[in-house]
C-alpha cells in the first residue's frame, strides 16, 4: 500500500503548498487525483517520488520510507510526468532499453513487453529515431511505453492525456485496465473528469493543497448530500464554495 500521511510540504520551508494530506493507494485500484490548476497534483506526485521532502509527515510504500528502503521504494513505483524528459542522445528504443536496465527487466520479457507496447501505440516505426525529431505526442508516448515496460507495483501518472491522439488515450485506458486487473496500485491526476469518473475506483479532491473530499464517487455524493450527480458536479461543488 502507498500511505501518505499527515504530509505537508513545499518549495520552501517558509510556505507550504500541500497541507496535511493523508490517503492511501492500495493494491489493484486506480485512485484519481483532481484538482484546479495549482491546486497541489505534481506537487503531491513529486513528494511521492522522492523529488522533495515532507515537512512534516510521512509517505510509505509497503511499510517502508524512500529513506528506510530506497531501491525496493524506487524499483516498486513507476511514474508518468505530466511533461516529457529524455535524453536527447538516446533512441526511443535506447530509452526502453535503459528503462529496462535500470528495472533490471530480464531480457525475453523486456523485448516481448516493448514490442507489445510499441505496436499498441503504434511507435515501431519510429523506434530507431531520436525523440527530439518527435511530435509531444510522440514524446509523451516515451514516457508512457518506459513506464508500461516495467509494469511496477504501483504507478503515479501527472495528466497523461494532454496532446495523446484519441486512439493512444483509448490504448493508456486500456493498459491501465489491465494493470488495475493485475494487482498495480495506481495513483492518476487528470483534468479529464468523465474519464476518471468513468475509470477510477476512488477520488481525491484537492483544492489550494488540502483534500476536500474523498473516497468513491457515492462516499462524495453522500458527503455533498447529492445522491446523483456527477463527479463534474461534485467538483464544481467543492471548488466554487
Ligand atoms: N518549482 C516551483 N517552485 C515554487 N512554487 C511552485 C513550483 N511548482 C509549483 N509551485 C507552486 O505550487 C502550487 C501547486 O502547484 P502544482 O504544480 O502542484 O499544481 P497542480 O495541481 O499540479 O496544477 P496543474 O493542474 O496546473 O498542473 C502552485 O501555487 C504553484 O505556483
């Protein structure tokens, strides 16, 4: 389970931009993370990964701290960002190939899950070619495919749909899906409302760095005591009082 807990934090110790945030992500479920631009997302994502430090707080993953067990932490979590990062010396298939190294994914499973992954979002092609001579759909489609190759415990996705073509949205989906069935835990920030209505077992709704509301989209309705409306709803809800 990752269990974040009492975690305030930010970009300074004199000001914190998330402020006593606790909420778990347990094994096969997809956990949506919501909130107004600036709410605190990719600032929650990077405390999760490691990027800052807590002020105060702590996050585990199966019990255990980055600092108590730093490579189970790093080796058990896979991340999407929200903007893309290479190297601009490397091929995608380079990039695959060192996503693979770095997971120590043995071979035969590594060059039967990158085909998979590279036909599923119709990235072949452009396998040998350097990403700086990419579309940022292209681009973002790297991190996509190095974060599906190593099929972690656990996966922290920031706004994976902005520039995605409809068919590489619909194949995001579908992985996701299949992972969730597998046992990942999965932690998505996304503005698109509909799809995480549609696709996530339990929401977090964030606004000015604190969780607002929480749990399935009924736990939310009951709290608003709006018995029907739609998770768009129960956000502008929240976010407008
Ligand atoms: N590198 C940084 N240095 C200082 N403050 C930052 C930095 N990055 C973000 N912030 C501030 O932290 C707050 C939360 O930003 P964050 O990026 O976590 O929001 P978000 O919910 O991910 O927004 P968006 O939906 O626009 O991606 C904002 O007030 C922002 O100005």
């Amino acid at each position: 389970m990752l269990q974040v807990e009492k975690v305030t934090g930010g970009y300074s110790l004199s000001h914190a931009v998330i402020h006593q945030l606790t909420f778990s992500v347990t094994n096969a479920e997809i956990v949506g993370l919501i909130g107004l631009n600036g709410a605190g997302k990719s600032t929650t994502i990077k405390h999760i990964l490691g990027l800052m430090s807590p002020h105060t707080g702590t996050i585990k993953l199966d019990g255990n701290s980055l600092k108590e067990d730093t490579k189970s932490y790093r080796s058990k979590i896979a991340y999407i960002p929200e903007v893309p990062q290479f190297y601009e010396e490397l091929t995608l298939w380079e990039h695959l190939e060192l996503t693979a190294l770095a997971y120590q994914i043995p071979t035969e499973t590594f060059l039967s899950r990158a085909n998979d992954l590279l036909e599923l979002f119709r990235m072949q092609r452009a396998k040998k070619w350097f990403p700086n001579t990419f579309s940022k759909g292209m681009q973002q489609k790297i991190m996509i495919l190095c974060a599906f190759l190593v099929e972690a415990k656990y996966m922290v996705i920031d706004e994976p749909f902005v520039g995605l073509d409809p068919l590489a949205i619909q194949a995001i989906l579908q992985l996701l899906l299949e992972m969730k069935q597998k046992g990942m835990g999965i932690l998505l920030s996304t503005h698109i409302l509909s799809m995480a209505e549609k696709y996530c077992d339990r929401f977090l709704i964030l606004d000015q760095g604190r969780i607002k509301l929480a749990g399935t989209l009924q736990d939310i309705q009951l709290q608003l005591n709006q018995p029907s409306i739609s998770l768009e709803e129960c956000f502008y809800k929240v976010v407008n009082d």
